[in-house]
C-alpha cells in the first residue's frame, strides 16, 4: 500500500529505528536464536541480543524479529507500511535513559523515544500513567487478566448463622436519623389527635374500648385513656404508611389541618424510603 506520510519528500520510504524488546513467546528473533546455537552456545531471551558483548548480527535484522506473537505481528505491520527499518535492542539503550529508569527496561525503552533515539519500541507493555505522559502507545491489542491467590484465614469466615446480621438493615441510617423518624411519627400522631378531635369509643379499632365502654363519660380517666388510645392509634398509622402497609386513618381526616398534616408525613415517609433505596 501507499503511506505518503511514511515517505520523504523524495518520494522514498522513510527510516525509522524499532528497538524490539526480546523476550519468549513474546518478541523474538528465531535467526539470532539459531545462530547462537550453531555456535555452540546458549541463547537467553532478554539477555544474548541485549547484551553487546553477546549480541550476534541476526540480532540486528528487522526481517529476524518475526517470532512471538507480537514479534510476528508487527514484522508484518512494518513490512506492510513499506518503511525501512533499522533494527535496535536493548545493547542500543543511551546512557541518558538508564539514569531516568534504571529499574524498569520497558519504561527506558519509552524513555529512547521520548529523547528521539527510537521511533518505536516493541513488546508487551504496560500503558502505565508514566509511561502515558512520555509518549503516544498504540491502541491495546491485548490485555492481561490478574487472579490473587490468598491462604484461607478462618478468622475472616462469616458464620453460616450470625445474629448481627439483623441489624444490617438499619445500617443505611444512622441511629440519629431513625431516631428523628421516630420523633417525627409521635409528633404527628398527638397533633393530628389533637386537630382532627377524639375518636368514636365504639369504634372497633380503638384499643381500650371495652375498658371505656364502662367508665363514666365525664371521667379524667376515660378522657386520658381515650387519648392516649388516640395517640396509640396514630402512630400506628405513621408506621404502617412508613413500612408500606395501609391504614384509612391517613386518608379520612375530616379537617384541613388534620389533611395538611397527613400530607406532611406521606412526604416524609416518600422521602425516607427514597433515601433509603
């Protein structure tokens, strides 16, 4: 294919410097490996063509470097840019970039590029923050998946069966906010008892009504019990609209204010449930 960007203003292919980073199965330089051998000695990824009192000439051959699954990759890329290639590793590195990574020879390799002593380096890197403020990476053409492996502690076990484990549900709130939903719904009830009147005695929900079926009209007594049997009533009302369930004592208030007041706790229980969720 034509690439004019990969062509000089002669028209002829660019040069361009690749520094491959060897290592097995990864990128690697089969030529090299078995001119090594024919020589009677030991090749060792990551070491003999990076090593320049080791390094064999098919260690500096683009052609070479087509072993590996990103080696054989990018041979191909590069053979099909139609660009010369001039061949580095690791024995090319500049004295510059060991003082600005001596620990990591992935990130020197970045380092060569950002100086502009390499044009590409090849390999298996990490796209780290670092290496992402020198240079440009190309788009990730594989990732690696991590799995940690830890020893059992039976001290972190769970039990199958913990009485804690009830609580967890009040855990979205802490006890100052469950205790304002509690406050609120007293609150409410005494002053709808009081806007809204006593309730009918013979009522059937009225919880004392047969202790005031005998009392005299007239007494404290059955006006205190009565009351108290109202507020009863009404914060049973609150909690059974706050937990979801039904009561017609907040739908039949007869008086506005009474009205305003239910309207009041339905925004708050929309409120708290919302926030709950």
């Amino acid at each position: 294919p034509n690439w004019p960007c990969l062509r000089g203003s002669d028209g002829k292919p660019l040069t361009i410097k690749v520094l491959f980073m060897d290592k097995a199965f990864v990128t690697s330089n089969p030529a090299a490996m078995a001119k090594v051998k024919s020589m009677g000695k030991t090749y060792v990824a990551g070491d003999t063509c990076d090593d320049p009192a080791k390094a064999v000439p098919e260690c500096f051959v683009f052609e070479n470097w087509n072993g590996g699954w990103i080696g054989s990759y990018m041979n191909q890329v590069l053979k099909d840019l139609g660009v010369n290639v001039v061949a580095l590793t690791k024995a090319n590195f500049s004295s510059a970039t060991k003082a600005a990574s001596p620990a990591s020879a992935f990130t020197r390799c970045v380092w060569e590029v950002k100086f502009g002593n390499v044009d590409l380096c090849v390999g298996d890197f990490w796209e780290t923050p670092e290496r992402r403020n020198l240079t440009t990476f190309t788009t990730p053409i594989d990732s690696d998946t991590f799995t940690l492996y830890t020893t059992r502690n039976p001290k972190a076990i769970v039990a199958d069966f913990d009485p804690a484990m009830f609580m967890a549900i009040f855990l979205p709130f802490d006890n100052a906010v469950w205790l304002l939903f509690a406050i609120f719904i007293v609150a409410a009830a005494v002053v709808l008892r009081i806007v809204e009147g006593p309730t009918d005695p013979t009522e059937k929900r009225v919880i004392f009504a047969p202790i005031l079926h005998h009392l005299n009209d007239s007494s404290k007594a059955k006006w205190a019990i009565q009351t108290f049997d109202d507020v009863l009533e009404g914060i049973w009302a609150g909690v059974m609209a706050f937990l979801g369930g039904e009561d017609d004592f907040l739908t039949t208030a007869k008086k506005w204010p009474g009205r305003i007041i239910c309207v009041g706790l339905g925004v708050f229980v929309f409120v708290h449930v919302n926030t709950y969720t």
